[in-house]
C-alpha cells in the first residue's frame, strides 16, 4: 500500500510498504530503493538513492554530470499507524513530517500499470456499463420500475413495494458511509432479482473504510427493522410487523461472513488486521459463540452457514500481510467485531420477536433460518 507521497526535486517521491516486511520507493513512478520482506515490519527504515543531472544548455555541454545525493529517513508503526518522516538531498534537509490513518483514508490509490494494461472481465465490462450509464439518472428509475414488476410478477405487488423499500434503506446506508469518508458517488441502483448496488469511482485505502461502508447498510435496516417493530407494537399494524420481519432477515442473510457479502468484508477485514495468533484465536471464539447463540435460538441455518464464512476467513488469514490496505488498528479490531455483534445480534431478536407473535407469515423467516 502506499504509505507516503511527496514531492522531490520536482517530482513525486512515492513509497509503497507492505505488513510482510517490504517496502518500495519510487522516485517518478520509477524503482530506486527498497527492502524485500522481513520479521522487521516497523520501526526505523532509510532509503538512499542517487540521481544524475544533465547540462541544461549548449554552454554547460562541457560539464560532467552531477550526481545528487537522496536519503529517506522513516519511523513507522503500523498499528496505530503512524509514519515520521526525514527527506534529505546531499546531506540537506529538504522536508519532514507526520502521517496517520486519517491521511491514508484521503489519499487517492495510485494504479499500477500492469492493473491498467489487463484486459476487462466480466465484472469489469458491467462494472464499466453501469459508468457509462449512470450518468443519466432515468436508469435508476428505469431500473427501479423493472424490479418492482419483476418482484411483484414473482410474488405480489404489496410484497414487491415492502421489499424494494427494505432494499433502498439498505443501499442508503452504503451510499451514507461512502460520503462520510468524502468518496464521490452517485447513489445506488436496484438490480431486478440481484438486490441493489451502490456506485463510487474512488477505492478505500484502508479497512476501516471497508468495514464502515460495508456494515453501514446492514445497520441501517437494523434500525429500521426496529422502528417498523415498535410501530407495530404500538399501532398493531401487521404492515409494520412484516417489513420489519423482511428487514431483518434480509439484512441478517448480508451479515453473514462470506464474500462478497457485507459480513465476509467486514470479518475478513477484522481477522486480516490481526498481527498475531492470539488475534485470530479470539476472532474464532467470537465465531464459535456466534454458532452457539444461533443454534441456542434454533435458527440452524444461520448458525451452519456463520460456522461455513468463518472457516473461509480463517483459512485466508495466511494472506493478510499481502494487501493494498492500511489494517485496523487494535482498538479498530475490538469496535468493529462489537459493532458486527450488535448488528447481527439485533436483526435476529427483531426476527425472534416477530416469529412470537403467531401470525404464520410473520413466522416464515424465523422458519428459514430452523431449516
């Protein structure tokens, strides 16, 4: 990931580290220095390079190049991040300063050309489809009337309306989180039969914006699960019952830990910043207590399902050094898998609840996860 961008001599002075001990530093997107990966991941690092400068004009054509002198001098800690740096040419100092995670988050990714020279895939030519016409804001409403006619024709039209409303609120909390990290965006679209999809061009740079962005959209349909349940208790509306019955079990089936899931972003970003074995451990007890409570609950399907996602993040734990984003810092670990907890936590009391009041529709998600 890149961990600093500076000017140089005119020129961007860019330097890219990783958790498995390497780092790169480029001067004009060219290599000049580096360290290939080591037990030593963080503390204090220099990087010396020397660059040559040609005669600038036909009267300087009898000088011999100069050779400039460029050290980089870096204290990094990754977790919390927190970079120190020293810029010096030819023993001079040119610039010092502070970075944190704050500035990582704003930083723009920079792309490699190897990325820019692969041939688009499949998601690709639809992720670029969806560019092209996401400019005209018919589509949203072209694209929001033919799933309204695609769920009504599949179920009914009132359920249709439900399940689009439940939807919106969702994808709104995905676009809520993605300004909140200032990432420019263009709303959401619902997708006929796939749910719906919220848009931006810019990419995160860490895994609190992952996990944020990710679990901003579950939260939202917790929260209006609840409002919809307390309405029906006060109203006894069995409209308010169902929406926050579908709410629920539609937001629940999002936390779960498989990718490309929100939970599998949100676990996978959790376990993937933890440095240490005794991390991982506690992400699997958190897991394995997440199966019992389900299955204490009878909502079996759920709990085989959590126990599946788990074991998936688990094994790609190995690979956590290997990734473009700046890892969650302890506190960060600790407040997201409280957060994922709540919010898995609340959707099922809310399917729970409903599921006690009898009605045989209302008891129909509770059904699914006893399966």
């Amino acid at each position: 990931m890149e961990i600093l961008n500076i000017d140089c001599l005119g020129k961007k002075l860019r330097l890219e580290a990783s958790l498995a001990g390497w780092q790169q530093l480029y001067w004009d997107n060219r290599p000049v220095a580096g360290c290939t990966a080591s037990e030593n991941y963080e503390g204090q690092f220099s990087h010396e390079f020397e660059l040559s400068t040609q005669p600038q004009a036909e009267t300087d054509a009898e000088l011999e190049p100069q050779t400039i002198k460029v050290k980089l001098d870096i204290d990094l800690k990754w977790q919390p991040f927190e970079l120190d740096y020293q810029l010096q040419v030819d023993g001079q100092m040119l610039t010092d300063g502070q970075r944190n995670a704050k500035d990582i988050e704003q930083q723009t990714p920079v792309e490699s050309s190897k990325q820019e020279a692969r041939k688009p895939g499949v998601l690709g030519l639809v992720s670029l489809g969806f560019k092209l016409l996401k400019s005209a804001k018919v589509i949203k409403v072209v694209l929001a009337g033919a799933s309204l006619a695609a769920y009504s024709w599949l179920f009914s039209f009132q359920f249709a309306l439900a399940l689009i409303a439940v939807l919106v609120v969702h994808e709104y909390g995905h676009v809520k989180a993605m300004k909140y990290f200032g990432m420019k965006t263009k709303g959401f679209y619902l997708i006929p039969f796939m749910g719906g999809l919220a848009l931006t061009d810019q990419k995160i740079n860490t895994r609190w914006q992952d996990v944020v962005i990710s679990i901003m959209g579950p939260t939202f349909g917790m929260i209006m699960a609840w409002v919809c349940l307390i309405t029906y208790w006060v109203t006894d509306n069995m409209l308010f019952a169902g929406l926050a019955s579908l709410s629920a079990l539609i937001n629940l089936f999002q936390m779960l830990p498989i990718l490309p899931l929100d939970g599998g972003h949100i676990i996978k970003s959790v376990s993937f910043s933890m440095n240490s074995v005794a991390g991982l451990l506690i992400c699997i007890a958190g897991a394995v207590f997440g199966v019992a409570i389900s299955y204490y609950f009878g909502m079996t399907l759920f709990g085989f399902l959590l126990a599946i996602g788990s074991i998936e993040i688990i094994l790609e734990w190995r690979s956590r050094h290997h990734t473009h984003l700046l890892p969650l810092d302890r506190y960060g670990q600790v407040f997201s898998f409280v957060w994922y907890g709540i919010t898995v936590t609340g959707l099922m009391a809310v399917i729970w609840l409903t599921a006690k009041s009898g009605d045989t529709l209302l008891s129909i998600p509770m059904k699914i996860l006893q399966s």
